[in-house]
C-alpha cells in the first residue's frame, strides 16, 4: 500500500513507456494562447436559423426526429487474471446487441433489462466504437455544431483505451481521439480551413495544460450576458497533419496523473479533455440554401465567403471508484475524493434535465462548468459507457448503467421540451419558408439567366453576321480600289505614251525645217515628195468616190419599188428556212427516239436469251414495245402519254403477275410501274380490287432487295393514304410486315418510304390499339435512328396523328387511361425535338405535344418529363397562330397545369 501511495505523488501516466521513447517537442510556432467558447462563435450570425435546420446524425425516435443525446455501453474483455479465476461471466451480465439491450442479473432468478442506443461486446472492434460513438458527433462538428463525446465508468474497464490510445504498433486499436482528427483533417481545406485543438486535465478541481505542464490552475471564465465559457490560459496548437496531433496527444499523455491501485495499475487521476477547434470557410447564404435542399445549381452566382466556427469536445474522465477496493489512502484518498466529487456534481446535472429542474447546478464543479453546452441546446453528446465482465464489478456497473440511463432520459426531455416550444416551431416554419422562396428565386435566376443566354446568342450571332457581311462588303471595296487602281495605271501608262510621241513628232518637225545635215537632209527631201505624191494620189481617190456615189444615187433614186419588193421576197425566204430548221430538228428528235427504242428492245432480247427466260421475255417485251409504242405515237402528236394509258394497252393483271417474276430487273421494273400507278388516287381503287396491295405485302415480305423493298414499300405508303385501304393493310398484317423491314433497313430512302407508310396509318382512330400491339409504334421511334430529315418528319408527323386519334377518342369517352405514346417512351424524344431547327418536324411535334396535353391523366407525367415548358415556348414562340392558339387553350383548360404554373409563376 505505501508503494501505491508513493507513486500517487507526481506520477505521470505511461511514464516508464515515455521514457523509452523520446517526444518530438511542440515548438512555440505552433502554439499561441487563446480562449475556447462554449458555444458557436458569433460570426455564425448571418446563418442562425439554418444552423438549427441540419438533421442530426444520431440514433433515430419512433417519429423519424433525430436525437442530439446518444449513449452506448461498452464491455471490457476478461483480461489474463480473470480468465485465469474463470469468472462467471453469464451469470452477471448478459449483452443482447442486436436488440440493443443489456440485462444486469440480481441472482439466478431475477434481472433487470436496459435500453441504451448502441450496446457494444468484448469483441467490438475499435473501429466499430467509433463509428457507433463519435463518428455522428464529428460528423455535426463539420456541419457547424458543438459536439462532445465522453467516456464514463469504473476504473479499469478500458475508458482510456477507448478513448485515447494511440496505437502506434497496430492501427486498428486506435482510439476515438486519433480517429476524430483522422476524419476532420480529411474533410477540411487546408487552403481555406484551420482546426487547433488544446489538452487539458482536471485534475483536484484545477485545470492544467498537458501541453505546457507549467501551464497550471487554469481559470474558467463565463460571459455574464451571452454565457459563453472561455479558458484564457489554454495553450492552443494549429494541427495540419496527423503526425502532430499524434505527437501532441502523446505529448499530453505522458504529462497526464496516473497511479497504481488494487483495480488498475495506471489509473487516470485526472479527466483529460481534447478541445478542437474547427474553422471552416462557406460562401454566403445561397450557398447554404441550397446545401439545405440538396439542389445546388451552376446557375447561382458566388458570394461572400462567411466562416463558421464550431467545437469538438473529447472528455476521458477519470474512473469512479470506492476506497474499500481500491486500496487508496493518503494523497491518493483526497485525488479519489475529488474524482467522485466532480462525477457526482456531473450525475447531479444530468439528473437535473432529465427531471426537467428549474435549476441545473452547473457551478458545483469545474468539471461541469466547463460541459455546459454538452447537454441542451444544439449541440451534439455522445456517452460511452464502459464496464467491466468480473463479478467483483456488479456493484459498480449497476451504478454506472444507471448513469447512461439518466443521460439517455435527457434527450427524451430535450425533445417534450422542444415540440412545446413555440418559438422553435416558429423558427422552423420560417426556415421552410425561406426554403421556398429561395428555391423559387432560384428558379427565377435560371429562368432569366437561360433567357439573358438565348438573347446573348442572338447577339452574338446578329454581330456575327454583321461582321461578315462588313467583311464582305471591305473585300469588294478593295477590289474596285485595284480595278480603279489598275485602270488609273493604264491610262498614265497610255498617257506618257502619246505624250513620248508628240516629243518624237515635234523634233522631227524641228529638224525638217531646220538646216540640212549631209545625207539625212537628202532622206528627208526624198520622204516629202513620196508624202505629197501619197496625198496627191489620195485626193484623187477621195474624187472618184464622190463621183461613183453620186452615180449610185442617181441610180436608186428611179427603182424604189423596186426595193420593197426585194425585202418582201428576202422576208418570205427567212421564214421558209425558219420551218425547215424547225422540221429538220423534229427530225432529229424523231430519229434519235425511234433508235433509243430499238437498241433498248435488242438490249433486252440478248439480255433475255442469256439468261434463258424467254417467256419472261415475252411478257416484258410485248410490255415494254406496247408502252413505248403508245408513248411514242403520243409523242409524235404533240402530247405526253400519261401512266394511266398503261391499263388500256397492256392490262394491270399482266403488269401484277411480272411481280412473281424470278428475274430480278424484271420485278423492279415491274414495282416501278405499280408505285407510278399507285401515285394517282384515280388508279388505287383498281390496283386494291385487282389484288395489287396483296402482291405488294408479298414482295415485302418475300424479297431482301433493298430497291423493290423501297420502291414497294413506296406504294404501300400511296395506297395507305385511302382509309378503306389502311384497313386492308392491317387485316392482311401490312403493319408486322412494315415494323420488321423498319428494323432490318439501314437505307434512308428505305426508312423514308416505310416510316410514311405508318404515319398514313397512325391517322385511322380504329387502328391505334392494333397498330400498338404490332409493334407500329415501337418501329417508328425506332427510325429516328437514321437521322434523316426526312426520315425524321415522317416519324414527327406520325406521332402528331396517333396523338390527335387518342385526343379525339378521349374527348368522346372511347379511351381512358395514359397516351400509348408515353407508354411506349415517346415522350423524351418528343420533348427533345419539340424546337428542332426543321421547320416540318417542328411543326408535327408540337401538334404532338398540344393533342397529349389535352389529355388530363397525361399531365402529370409531361411536367415531370419537361413538356411543359415546351408547351408555354408554343404558346408564346410558335410561328403559326392556330398552334399557339392551341397551346394556350390546353393550358388553360387542364387544372394539373394550371397549377404548377402557379407554383412556379409562369403567366400563359
């Protein structure tokens, strides 16, 4: 006993460990002096409601409202000296963790049974501890609360273990301490975030620094008006790793009081309590708006960053003990005392608010004093409660469940205190008003942002086009610059030419009249005569002409009957050659056709009499020679021959039965003429009675060639425009046939042929629930896989007709019950492509849209699906009048509507 005592007297926790392995110091670069707050800093003031507003990440209550008290126990394993005594563990405590229980046994018929949040065995991981303990309480700590975690029970059951250990030789065992800081240093910005952190003790009612030990009897002092509780002397340390915090609570626990008793041999004599102060940079109210709504937009425009400030508290206390058991006498009596002392005022408080007091006694201990905020208010508290497996603890672990059963009574009465609470509803209600408004500002800002977009782009193209046409306009006038530069440089050119001539003359001129020099005198003696002779001669000329014109007009003067009779003659010469030009090239014509006809038919016959298909021959030969007869007699008449003449000079049957041909050029041809008849309304009724629509579905079916399949399905789509043939088409299944060549052709042409065949079929009202079933629909979304403008109309105006047929049977009460249309997963394409930049599939689309609009139970499903606002666009932007005159009527007319307009403050 008297060593026990011994070393009770300036005995450090883990000090012969610490001994062996040297301390890294902390230098006064990271330490500075400072006060903690109890509570959330005042610069939190900008955002005091939404603050309250974050949920809890605690243990849930029966009506979903997260708790802010939450307590766990924890059993110790059976160490060497228990498992050796082979205590009767299932006789004193039983864990039942998935029901979250614990029944504490009174002999071997009777137990009491406690409740707790979490319950934890002696094969709980420290990992596990922590993320059903603390993880919660930093996890707040991050979204801007107060949080405090601390560790309660008898001496010896593992509450520093728990709590502190560092686990430098294994990982896993790391206690609650290094894995908090683990998590916040990862969640922060060292750029923009600070967290520090002071450790202190309790220790005899005073308060020391375990950093700087000299550092003793700390005051606590309390703001009168706001309640705030500082600790002026505490030394603070910046943290930016998790290296130093290691050696900051490595730092701290050799420092910290310790001493040997019968129930453990390094008892902490002191409560040890981890401050961490975080401090995190957020943009200002938008942002935390929409962090509330979890719809946070690119659209919102940043704005002043704000800081909010909150603290993490990690309290170790000291273990409680009774002196008949663990042996402490002298100085380790008066530090045993002080222990119960200060657990017995924090048991003092708790019992206070869980009866709801009127007076909590807060001042009756330093240790209590500085835990104010722990319980109450919005701050997060979790208590984990440890307790040991011998028998000889029954006693103490009665005591301490009891404990965590009145903390946990605390969050029970925190809440009956908060649903009367008047002015936190009001608070609440408030918070979900500004909620919604900035939600709807939100809204109001993409909306006007979107529509700031849209003007910005006309801009930019209105400028674009300015410029070009300035480019354009700065090019031309460059090139008349040079064509007027070029033709200015012509004439200097042409100017200094005459002017060098004029020079060359006049020295002639001068030396001519001048003095005779030797020989070129004589040379320009010699010049002049044969000059003057030229002009002489000239002249004589010049009098002949006169004479001879005179003469002829002596002669004209008499015959000028003469003349009008020659132009009458020269007149009637011209138009004769005139026709004979014109039957000369009628000839040709003639000629040119006659031998285009010949070498076609010999073509034909070689080409027959290779391939052994004579009676084949036969039928297109006398086909063929009959139509080009009858087209070549009309030609030579002055008229075109038109399709039709072909029923009265060769016969349909015969043109029908060529479609059964085994010659490929054969059936083509012979499609060819059958779409070319099919074109006129007047031959369709005669191609159906004939059995022509029959044959066509045959050819589509039985054939693979990409011509005849396009070219029949071509005339399918020319007779599917009679409703009596639409009829026939489904009755003989012209609809599976169309759906599968829709989805083995790749040909644009193809698909353009096939996909207005079943827009002509998506207009009958009787064929909609047949057309479905057989894949119609299916195959004609399936098309836009082409890309094809034309394709891609087709498509557009088939949708357009199956809606109009489903609006028009709604109206008359035949049809219930969502569009087929939205069924099939029409309606993304149908929003995407409702302002496609071709004007015909734009047109088709938002018929569409209106003619589903009109149709109540779809409602709900196009505003989720983004319609609506296709629907307002039309109203307002459409080019035709009859369609935005639509729109609006829709709207107006369907209540779903109208009412999220409201809700979103659309006006129609």
């Amino acid at each position: 006993m008297a060593s026990s005592s011994s070393s009770s007297n300036s005995a450090f926790r883990n000090g012969s460990s610490s001994a062996q392995r040297p301390l890294k110091p902390v230098t006064a670069s990271n330490l500075k002096s400072s006060s903690f707050k109890s509570r959330v800093h005042p610069s939190h003031a900008p955002l005091p409601s939404f603050r309250r507003s974050y949920p809890s990440t605690f243990s849930a209550s029966d009506d979903g409202v997260l708790g802010r008290v939450r307590v766990a126990v924890r059993l110790r394993p059976r160490n060497a000296e228990e498992l050796a005594a082979d205590a009767d563990f299932a006789d004193y405590v039983e864990l039942q963790p998935e029901l979250k229980r614990l029944k504490l046994r009174k002999n071997n018929w009777d137990a009491d049974t406690y409740e707790f949040d979490d319950v934890l065995t002696e094969f709980a991981s420290q990992k596990r501890v922590y993320e059903a303990v603390a993880k919660p309480v930093v996890e707040s700590v991050l979204d801007g609360y107060n949080g405090t975690v601390m560790a309660y029970g008898q001496t010896g059951t593992g509450k520093t273990f728990t709590l502190g250990h560092l686990g430098e030789d294994d990982t896993s065992s790391r206690g609650i301490m290094v894995r908090a800081m683990e998590d916040i240093l990862t969640e922060i910005s060292p750029e923009t975030d600070s967290v520090s952190v002071s450790y202190l003790q309790l220790y005899m009612e005073a308060v020391q620094d375990l950093l700087v030990p000299s550092n003793n009897n700390i005051s606590i002092v309390e703001d009168p008006k706001t309640g705030d509780v500082s600790v002026p002397g505490a030394t603070v340390a910046e943290i930016r790793d998790q290296q130093s915090i290691v050696e900051l609570l490595r730092l701290g626990e050799a420092h910290r009081i310790a001493a040997n008793t019968k129930l453990n041999t390094e008892s902490s004599r002191s409560h040890a309590i981890l401050m961490v102060q975080v401090k995190r940079s957020f943009t200002g109210r938008e942002d935390a708006l929409s962090s509330e709504i979890d719809n946070s937009s690119h659209l919102v425009k940043p704005s002043k960053p704000i800081v909010r400030k909150s603290k993490l508290v990690l309290v170790d206390l000291a273990g409680s003990e009774r002196v008949h058991k663990s042996g402490s006498e002298g100085h380790m009596l008066e530090e045993a005392k002080s222990i119960n002392l200060s657990l017995s005022a924090l048991g003092k408080c708790i019992n206070a608010l869980a009866e709801n007091s009127s007076h909590v006694p807060i001042r009756d201990s330093k240790l209590t004093r500085l835990l104010k905020d722990s319980f109450g208010g919005t701050a997060r508290t979790s208590l984990i409660v440890t307790i040991g497996p011998s028998p000889r603890h029954r006693g103490e672990t009665s005591s301490t469940i009891l404990f965590g059963q009145r903390a946990m009574k605390v969050e029970n009465m925190l809440r009956i205190k908060e649903e009367f609470d008047y002015k936190s509803l009001s608070r609440k209600l408030e918070i979900q008003v500004d909620k919604l408004i900035a939600e709807n500002e939100r809204q109001q800002r993409a909306f006007d942002n979107e529509v700031e977009r849209i003007n910005q782009e006309a801009q930019n193209r209105i400028a674009e086009v300015e410029r070009s046409f300035a480019e354009a306009l700065e090019k031309e006038r460059l090139k008349c610059q040079m064509e007027y530069m070029e033709s200015v440089k012509e004439l200097e050119e042409k100017l200094l030419a005459n002017q060098q001539s004029h020079d060359r003359d006049d020295f002639i001129n001068d030396n001519c009249n001048g003095e005779e020099l030797g020989p070129v005198s004589e040379e320009v003696s010699d010049l002049r005569k044969l000059l003057q002779n030229e002009i002489q001669l000239r002249k004589a000329a010049e009098d002949e002409i006169n004479k001879l014109k005179g003469q002829f007009e002596q002669f004209m003067q008499p015959g000028a009957g003469g003349d009008t009779e020659i132009i009458r003659l020269h007149k009637i010469l011209e138009d004769e050659a005139c026709k004979k030009r014109k039957l000369e090239e009628e000839v040709v014509i003639l000629q040119s056709q006659l031998l285009q006809l010949t070498f076609e038919a010999d073509q034909a016959k070689r080409y027959l009499e290779r391939s052994g298909s004579a009676n084949g021959f036969s039928g297109v030969d006398s086909l063929m020679s009959q139509a080009r007869h009858s087209q070549f007699k009309d030609t030579i008449n002055g008229q075109k021959a038109p399709t039709a003449s072909l029923f009265e000079h060769v016969g349909l049957q015969k043109i029908l039965s060529l479609l059964e041909s085994e010659d490929a050029n054969v059936r083509i041809h012979a499609v060819k003429v059958v779409a070319n008849l099919a074109a006129e309304e007047a031959n369709q009724e005669r191609i159906v009675e004939s059995g022509g629509l029959t044959s066509l579905l045959m050819v589509l079916r039985s054939f693979e060639d990409e011509t005849i399949r396009r070219v029949a399905a071509g005339a399918i789509a020319n007779l599917a425009m009679n409703e009596a043939n639409q009829e026939l088409i489904m009755v003989q299944g012209g609809i599976s046939l169309l759906s599968m060549t829709a989805a083995d052709a790749e040909d644009p042409q193809t698909l353009r042929m096939v996909s207005g065949a079943i827009a002509n079929l998506c207009g009958n009202d009787k064929l909609q629930m047949k057309l479905r079933s057989e894949g119609g629909i299916r195959a004609l979304l399936g098309m836009v896989r082409c890309g094809h403008p034309d394709v891609l109309s087709q498509v557009a105006r088939g949708i357009a007709n199956f809606a109009k047929c489903e609006s028009r049977a709604s109206t008359q009460g035949l049809k219930s019950g969502r569009s087929l249309l939205i069924e099939d997963d029409a309606l993304p394409w149908i929003v995407q492509n409702a302002n496609n930049e071709a004007a015909p599939i734009r047109r088709h689309i938002e018929l569409a849209l209106c003619h589903l609009a009109q149709q109540e139970v779809n409602a709900k499903e196009m505003i989720s699906g983004g319609a609506l606002w296709e629907l307002v666009r039309i109203s307002r932007y459409c080019s035709r009048e009859d369609i935005r005159a639509l729109a609006r009527r829709t709207l107006n007319s369907s209540s779903t509507f109208r009412s999220e307009m409201r809700r979103l403050r659309i006006e129609c």
